[in-house]
C-alpha cells in the first residue's frame, strides 16, 4: 500500500524548483565576471545562457511524454543527477564550451524537475490547481531572490563565482535524499482514466494551441528580462542585480497570495491584468533613469508575477485531459520561446553596441582591451545606450499579450454562459 505524504512531496518539489531558480539567479549574477575571465562577447555569454532554456524545453517534452509510463519519481531522480553533474562541471569549467556544456545539464535538470513536479503538484492538489501551482512556482523567484542576494554578498566577500555556484549543492542533495525515500501517486491523467488518444486530441484543440502561443510570449516577458536586467542596466543604476532582485521579491509575494486573486479575477482575468503591469512596467523600465527605476521594476514584478504559474494552471483546469503532456508542453513551449529570442537577443546587443561605437570599430578588440581604458570606457558608453533599446524592442510582446489575453476573458465568459444556457 502506498503512503502518500502529501506535505513532504509538495515541500520537496518546492526544494527541487529552489535549485533551478538558484542557477538562474547565479548566473545572472555571474554573467558578467564570466565574460571577463574567459573573455567572451555578448554573443557567447547569450548562447551559454540560451544552453539552459534549450536543455529545459527538451526535458521537459521528453519527460511529458514519458512521465505517465515511468512514473515521477524516476524522472526526479535523474534530474537530481543532472543537477549534481552541471554544477560541479560549471566549478571546473575551462572556458566557452565547458561553460556551455555544463549549463545545457543545469537546464536538463531543471526541465527535468518542472517535468515531473507541475503534474505531480496538480494530482496532489485537484481541487486547488492553480492556486498551489502558484505556491510552487513562487520558488522559483524565491531561488532568484536569494542567488542573486547570495552573489552580492560573496562579491562583498571577496568569494568568486565557483563558490556561489558550488552552494547549489547543499540542497540538490537535500531534495535528492527527499524524493529517493518518498512514495509517489500516479499523474492524475492516470488516476481519472483519460486515455492516450483523449490526451493527444486536447493538445490539438484551438483552446490548448492558443494558449502554447501565448506562453511563448509570457515566459519571453518575464525569463528573458531577469535573465538579462543585470546587463542591461547597469548604466541605470550600479546596483542592477538588486532589481532583479526587487522584481522577483515582488512575484514572491505575489505568487504567495494568490488564492484570492485567482478567485477573484479566475486565470483568465489574472492574465490580462498580468500583461497590463508587464507592458507598463517594461516601457518605465527602458526609460526611467536614477531611482525612480526602482518604482518601474516594482511594476513590473507585479505584472509577470502570475504568468508562468497562472498559464499552466489554466491549461490544468480547462484541458483537463492533456495532463501532464500538456502541463509539459506549455513549459517546453516557454523557455525554447526564451532560448530562440537570447541568441537572437544577443546578437541584436552585439550591434546595437556597435552602432554606438565609432565608425569601422571592431568589438572585439573593445571587449579584449585593458580595464580603464579609452576602449574600455567607449565599449561601457556603448552598452549603457543599447541596454534600454533592447527592452523597448521587447515591449511588443507584453502589448500584443494585452489584446490576446483580453479576447481569452471574452471567449471564456461566453462560454460559462452557453455552459449556465446548457445545463438550464
């Protein structure tokens, strides 16, 4: 007979979403020490940072797939090992490809996680998805919050960037314990008897394709800016990282207190409202300077503080029957969105700097020359004025969102009407 501990399997699950956040908010923190000691351009350090947003869309399909058939505990424990093996790889790394390298397991590990615990919170949870996926994914900024705060206070230290990563291990090995000794139950596709060819028909609907292009957009908004504010900023204000820190403290609380918002507005309604904040909260951010950036990150935390979670909580409750494929597929769908839009982000950064520097200059003799510098000074001049520019030319997608997610509020109050007309 199974013992299921509900309790101790949602607060492993939290530990295990605490380390993918960890090696988000590190390396933010990181990227730019990276770029100095193996002198790497903004194309590299986007492509290793892309690495994870690859590694994560493939494990997390492949596990969708597989997870009703080997179960959520198996797919746990390889992620534990996926995890252990990437940070250690990131300590030893050598240069560019070990980097890369070692960030592509990170995001299978973490592809991995999301692969088995967003079904794994909905089949402990039926009747409160959305609200304790909430509760989950709040780990997620929670890891951010305190990798970044991590980073900045071993920077105070003198501690480099190996220690900072090397700290992930303490509780990947906890969660890794944790989940070895646990009874799981089945995915709820399972459990309510839907079969394999009902799960591949709801994943085919217009209702489930829309909504798997409307992530593309929402985990644009919200993972690609954090992945990035540390860049981006910087002429903004010197503490850069501490925004990031401020807008992902923001979704912590937020994520939090989700019950009542999600039962006040319903997913839907939360999106839109979502989008409004996220739009608002990017242009202030491309144009505020000194401290009143601060007040635009705030605005901004707030609006894609429900994304992630509110997105798969509402494919949860209104696609039943894609289950954890579907739950799966919406992550996937995420961070390939992400992965795609930072290479070409990068590489958009790499010539808007180029365009700020003087005529015929090569960028990378300005990346390769000494701290202090002519060069060095006309290379941060540069980056400081193609920052802003790449938020404003990522405000599209929160605006194109507020017309999507407004249709969505109209489409599904109609039909609550025409399911009230029908059962009347």
């Amino acid at each position: 007979m199974l013992n299921i501990q509900t309790t101790k399997l949602f607060w492993a699950s939290c530990l295990a979403l605490l380390v993918t956040s960890l090696s988000f908010g590190i390396r933010a923190g990181i990227m730019n020490q990276l770029g100095i000691d193996f002198q790497l351009s903004t194309t590299q350090l986007g492509t290793i940072t892309a690495a994870a947003f690859w590694g994560f869309p493939l494990a997390i399909v492949v596990g969708g797939f597989v997870v009703d058939i080997i179960g959520m505990k198996r797919l746990l424990i390889m992620a534990f090992v996926f995890h252990l093996a990437g940070i250690i790889l990131t300590v030893f790394a050598q240069g560019y490809w070990s980097l890369f390298l070692s960030t592509l397991l990170i995001g299978i590990a973490n592809g991995t996680v999301e692969a088995a615990c967003n079904p794994l919170v909905a089949a402990l949870y039926p009747e409160n998805k959305t609200t304790k996926l909430n509760h989950f994914h709040l780990w997620f900024p929670g890891g951010i919050v305190i990798g970044t705060l991590l980073v900045t206070l071993f920077v105070q230290l003198g501690l480099g960037w190996k220690v900072q990563v090397a700290m992930m291990i303490i509780p990947t090995l906890i969660y890794g314990y944790l989940f070895s000794k646990l009874d799981f139950p089945v995915t709820e596709r399972v459990s309510s008897g839907y079969s394999s060819s009902d799960m591949y028909k709801a994943v085919f609907s217009p209702l489930f394709i829309f909504m798997f292009i409307c992530m593309f957009g929402t985990a644009i908004t919200e993972l690609f800016t954090g992945q990035w504010i540390g860049l981006l900023l910087k002429n903004v204000t010197d503490n850069a990282i501490l925004l990031l820190t401020l807008t992902t403290g923001i979704m912590v609380i937020g994520r939090g207190f989700a019950e009542p918002v999600v039962h006040r507005l319903a997913p839907q309604g939360v999106l839109l409202l979502s989008a409004i904040f996220a739009a608002a909260g990017l242009y202030m951010l491309s144009t505020f300077t000194g401290n009143s950036v601060f007040f635009a990150a705030i605005i901004f935390g707030i609006g894609v503080c429900y994304f992630w979670p509110t997105m798969i909580g509402f494919v949860a409750e209104n696609v039943p029957k894609s289950g954890a494929l579907g739950l799966n597929l919406m992550g996937g769908a995420g961070m390939f969105a992400v992965s795609i839009y930072t290479i070409f982000m990068g590489s958009f950064y790499d010539n808007l700097i180029v365009k700020h520097l003087p005529a015929g200059a090569s960028l990378d003799a300005y990346l390769k020359a000494p701290e202090n510098s002519a060069f060095a000074q006309a290379l941060s001049n540069a980056k400081n004025l193609a920052g802003p520019e790449i938020l404003r030319a990522t405000l599209i997608i929160p605006v194109i969102l507020i017309v999507a997610f407004g249709g969505l509020v109209i489409y599904m109050r109609s039909r609550k009407k025409s399911s009230a007309l029908a059962a009347n």
